[in-house]
C-alpha cells in the first residue's frame, strides 16, 4: 500500500465489503481509489450520473481533501482523499449513499413481493438502522431515514400478515398430522383375532410415511403440540405391534397343537392302510377325515400340503385296495349271475307238473338245482331279487301241485273242494285286475307268479 490514503471509518469498510455482492454496478466509471489502485466492483447499481450529481450536491470538499456532508441540520466528516481531486471525492461518498439507498430499495422491493420471512425483516431492519445512524456518505441522508421509517411501518403490517398466515399453517398442519394419528387409533380400535394383520400393518405403514412426509415437509408446529401427536401415534403402532405379537403366539400355538393332531391322525391312518375290513376301516378313515378337518390349518401352505400328502397316501392306499376287491368282487358276482341264469333255466324247465309222480320227480330235481344255487354265492346286488323270484316261482309251482295232489287224496277235502275252486276263480280274477292296474315290473312279475301258482292249483283240483 502506498501514501496514499482514504480516511473512514471499520464501519465504512465493513459495509463496502457487505454491498460488494449485493450493490447494482455503477453506470459511470469509478475513479482512482488510494494508493492508485481502481476500485472494482461487481455488482450493477441502478442509478445514473444525475443521481449521482444530486448526491454530490449534499457535500463539499475541503482544501485538505476532507469531505462533508450535510446531515440535516447538521454538517459532518465522512472520510478524507487528500490526492483526490473534489468532484472525484464527492462522487466516491455519493456512490456509497447510493449504494446505501439501493440497499433500502431493494429491501422495498422484496416486501412487495412478498418473498421475505418475518427474520429477514427484522434482521435487514435492523442492519439498515445501523448503516443510516451516521453513514460515511453523501447524499440526502435524512431522506433515507424517512424512507427507512416508512419501511418500518409496511414492514410491521407485513409481519403481522405473515404471522397470521403462518398460524393458520400451522394450525392446518397440526390438523393434518391429527388426522394422521386419528386414522391410526382407528385402526388399531377394532384389533381382534378375525383383523387382517398384514392389511392393517401396510395401512399402518403407509401413515407412517405419511407422517414422516408431512414432517419433513410442512410447517413445523409446536413442539410440544407435535410431541403430543407423536406419542398418540407411537402408542397406536404399539398396540397394534403388542396385539398381532399376542396374535402370533396364540396362532403360533394352535397350529402346533394342529399339527401334532395331524401326525396322530396320518400315524392312525398308516396303521389302518392295509385292513381287509372294508366297511368298518372305510367308517375309521371317513372319521379321521372329520378329525383333520377340525384340526385346522398348521402353518404355511407347503407344510399343510406335505401333511396332507402323507395322510391321502395312506388312505389311497386303503382304498385302493378295497376298490380292488371291490371289481374282483363285481367279476366274480358276474360270473356267479351266468351260473344261476343256468341253474334257472333247468328248474323252469322242471314245471308244469300234471301228476303227483311228476310232482315228486320235480320236486327232486329242484332240490339238487337249490344245493348247487346255493354253493354258487353272491350275485349283484341288481339282480338279487329278479333271479330269487324266479326261482322261488318254480318251487310255487311244484308245490301248488303237490298241495292239489295231497287235496285229492285226502277224504274231507272233497266238500270243500267246489268251495275252494270258487275261491281260487275269485282270486285269479282279483290277480288279473292287479296285475292289470300294477306298474311297477318287480311287483308286476310277484303277482304273475302268484297266479301261475293258484292256476296250477286250480289245474290240480279240476
């Protein structure tokens, strides 16, 4: 640094330093700082020469170099440039004034547009108190104050609009973050052991982040306020945490007792798998059915679905071989119907019988066609009744005439017999009109073997 000197103030370098980011560049060329250095700048100040010439107007210039400026009614020393030229000094301090008043208009300008918060505003009232206290400027400094002072008053009105605004967001944010903390004591109101605990965790997840969103994007609230939501909300996600733990355990609990109901159940069904009682160990298994039914379910569906194929393996095993015996039991009742279909033919052929030796040799024959029919065995179920018949018509037939030749023979039937001729008429024109009226073939078929049987009693008697 050389001789060459400006006298000011730390205040005045401070503030330069401040204003050398924010200040508008100056439209005209500034001239030699001290120490013949050019003073630079990088801001664009708004003003022109003729600003800067009214400035100018409020100073003057000492012999020495000293500048003064009028400061209402007072006159005062800003700084000195002893090698400056007076115009050059003047227009140094006038900048500064202007800069200063810059600093105020864009102050202005932001609480127009509305875009300072409330500490903003006190912070940059109070640092432009300071620098219009007792600036090292030129310029008409009382009419910065004033403007000042009008900035004040805008500015109290300001704050007070964007105190209201701000209580009323907080107020919506509080309300929001209530109803966050309603829905989650809503759904933790009702918890019993029919909830959906992963539906109602996921919603409770959800208002989680939701709440960890409004948080770190709204406006905060009170802290106290805020800590009150928390712990409401805390204490639904607790309960909710403590019930589906408890849940859990229950569940946890049933199921083993489920599954070692099953392994009792598959180890029953494994000891009867190879029974030959069909009918009694189908009644077992159909039990042991019920009994998995109601021992419900044991855990993961893979788990469930392993038991079951050990269960259903035994009793496939069972009933497999039941049906087994079953179709071996068909192809042998079959077989069984074919023989006596041809033991059938022989006995009717044995009927009709005229004579009581013809009775006698039937009724032998008949015989021996019953002990083969006999040993046969079982025929389908279906066909029981229809080959039975049958063979019972034939021996109703043999023994109607053995009945008519026992009549003859016997001395007091002979009175009675016209009565019983008249007896069996009647009853011969009763069976036709049943047999007529009847359409059911099985009772159709008992009723033609009914008259068969009396006709051949009435042939006997005649």
């Amino acid at each position: 640094m050389t001789d060459e000197s400006v006298t000011t103030t730390s205040s005045d370098v401070a503030s330069e330093k401040a204003e050398a980011s924010q200040a508008p560049k100056p439209l005209i060329p500034s001239p030699k700082a001290f120490a013949g250095r050019t003073q630079k700048s990088s801001t664009v100040n708004t003003y022109n020469a003729a600003d800067l010439e009214k400035a100018s107007s409020f100073g003057r210039v000492a012999e020495d170099g000293t500048v003064y400026v009028k400061d209402g009614d007072d006159e005062r020393e800003v700084g000195q440039l002893p090698k400056e030229s007076a115009q050059g000094a003047l227009h140094f301090f006038a900048r500064r004034y202007l800069d200063l008043k810059a600093k105020i208009d864009r102050f202005g300008q932001r609480l127009d547009a509305g875009s300072i918060r409330s500490c903003e505003i006190d912070n940059t009232l109070s640092q432009l108190e300071k620098d219009t206290e007792s600036p090292d400027v030129v310029g008409d400094i009382p009419a910065l104050r004033d403007q000042l002072e009008s900035l004040k008053a805008r500015s109290a009105a300001i704050k007070e609009k964007l105190a209201q605004e701000r209580k009323a967001a907080v107020a919506q944010a509080a309300e929001e973050r209530e109803h966050i903390v309603a829905e989650a004591e809503e759904l933790v109101k009702g918890l019993n052991d029919s909830v959906n605990w992963k539906q109602t965790g996921d919603k409770l997840q959800e208002l989680f982040s939701r709440w960890q969103e409004h948080q770190k994007n709204s406006i905060h609230i009170e802290r106290s306020q805020a800590d009150a939501l928390w712990k409401r909300f805390s204490a639904a996600r607790s309960s909710f945490n403590s019930a589906r733990r408890s849940w859990m355990q229950q569940r946890d609990t049933v199921r083993a007792a489920a599954k070692e109901q099953k392994e009792k159940i598959i180890a029953r069904a494994e000891e009867l798998k190879n029974s030959t009682d069909w009918a009694g160990t189908s009644r077992q298994f159909n039990n042991l059915m019920d009994q998995w039914k109601a021992a419900g379910r044991v855990g993961r569906r893979s788990e469930d679905d392993a038991l079951w194929k050990r269960f259903r393996e035994a009793a496939d095993t069972f009933f497999d071989a039941r049906q087994a015996d079953r179709n071996k039991t068909n192809e042998d009742e079959a077989e069984n119907l074919k023989k006596k279909e041809e033991l059938l033919v022989k006995a009717q052929a044995l009927v009709p019988v005229n004579t009581a030796e013809q009775a006698k040799q039937a009724r032998q024959a008949l015989a021996r066609i019953q002990d083969d029919w006999d040993s046969i065995g079982h025929v389908p179920r279906t066909d029981v009744h229809r080959i039975e018949s049958a063979l019972d018509d034939v021996e109703k037939q043999i023994k109607a005439a053995e009945d008519a030749q026992w009549a003859q023979s016997d001395p007091e039937t002979d009175a009675r017999k016209s009565d019983f001729e008249v007896q069996l008429n009647a009853q011969l024109a009763e069976l036709d009109r049943k047999i007529a009226a009847e359409a059911d073939p099985a009772k159709k078929k008992d009723l033609e073997s009914e008259k068969a049987a009396k006709e051949a009693w009435l042939k006997a008697i005649s």
